[in-house]
C-alpha cells in the first residue's frame, strides 16, 4: 500500500536488470516506477529514475530518447535544488548532443554548466567546462574559438595551481597549435 516503496522496489529491479544486460526489462522497471512515484510526487525520486532510464536509452542506441528523459530528470533535479545531480545529467545531455553532431544544442549545455561552475566558484569544474568547450570548437573545426576555450582553462588551470588541470591544458594548446604554420 505505499506506492513510494513500490517505486523504489521496482527502481532495485531496473538495476537488477541493467547489470544482466536486460535493456527491456530495464526500461520497463524504470518506467513503473516513475508512474508509482507520481501520485506522491517524490520529484527527487523520479528525476532518479528518470535518469537511469535515460542511461538505459543511451546504452541501447536511442540516444534522441535519453536526451529528452535526460531533460526532463534535469528539471525535477533543478526543481528540488539538487545542483549536484543537475550538473551530471546535463553533461550527459550535452555530452550526446555533440556525438550527435548537434553542436548548437550541446554548446549551449556546456556554457550553462560553465556558468553554474563559476556561481558556484568551482574553479575545477570550471576548468573541465573550459576544456570540453575547446574540444567542441575543435571538433566543428572553429581552431579560434578552440584556442580561446583552451586558453581560459589554462588560466583557470594556473589558479588551481595542481598538475593535472595544468597538464590537461597545455597539451591541448600544444595539440591544437602544433599544426599551426
């Protein structure tokens, strides 16, 4: 008798599913239990559930699919103030638009995950924001916009002040400018 269990049950069994490789039973698990979360409105929940069903849509090629489960998981995550699980699914949002070459759209995810990087002054995510815009340009063949991106990282890199994002940076400057004449 209470649905919120039962969501949570049929959640358990989508993973379950998942891990044998069952995509369809995965996917109807996950989708019952966004139905038995409704009725008591556990938004977090079904953002949650949303989320994994995205994953499941994403492994079995649908990726038009997770985008747009994705999407609406993001939107229950921004409405329940979970900023941590907002900014993970829509790097994965904006992460399939640019394996489907729809730049416009995954630009856009990247620079609203830049900006919520600097309100939060998380200068290491921003740094990862910084670089994946560079790689972006880089693959629509803007070497400009590119190299711009690259550099902001490396600022951003220096006032980090580790090895890591520092390294990351100047070798995608050097990657990017060593075919520059």
């Amino acid at each position: 008798d209470s649905p919120q269990r039962e969501g949570h049950l049929l959640v358990v069994l989508g993973d379950l599913q998942v891990t044998l490789g069952r995509w369809t039973g995965a996917e109807s698990a996950y989708k019952e239990a966004v139905e038995a979360f409704r009725p008591s409105e556990a938004w977090l929940d079904i953002g949650l559930a949303l989320d994994k069903l995205g994953s499941v849509y994403w492994e079995t090629g649908r990726s038009q699919d997770a985008v747009t489960v994705w999407e609406q998981a993001a939107t229950l995550f921004e409405r329940v103030r979970r900023d941590d699980l907002l900014r993970g699914t829509l790097h994965k949002v904006a992460d399939t638009h640019a394996e489907l070459l729809q730049w416009d759209s995954a630009r856009a995810g990247y620079e609203r995950l830049l900006g919520m990087a600097r309100a939060a002054g998380d200068q290491a995510a921003e740094h990862e924001q910084l670089m994946g815009l560079g790689v972006l340009l880089e693959a629509q063949g803007d070497r400009a916009g590119a190299l711009t991106q690259y550099r902001r990282g490396l600022h951003v890199a220096f006032d980090l002040a580790q090895r890591e994002p520092l390294g990351t940076a100047l070798l995608a400057l050097a990657r990017l400018l060593i075919d520059d004449t």
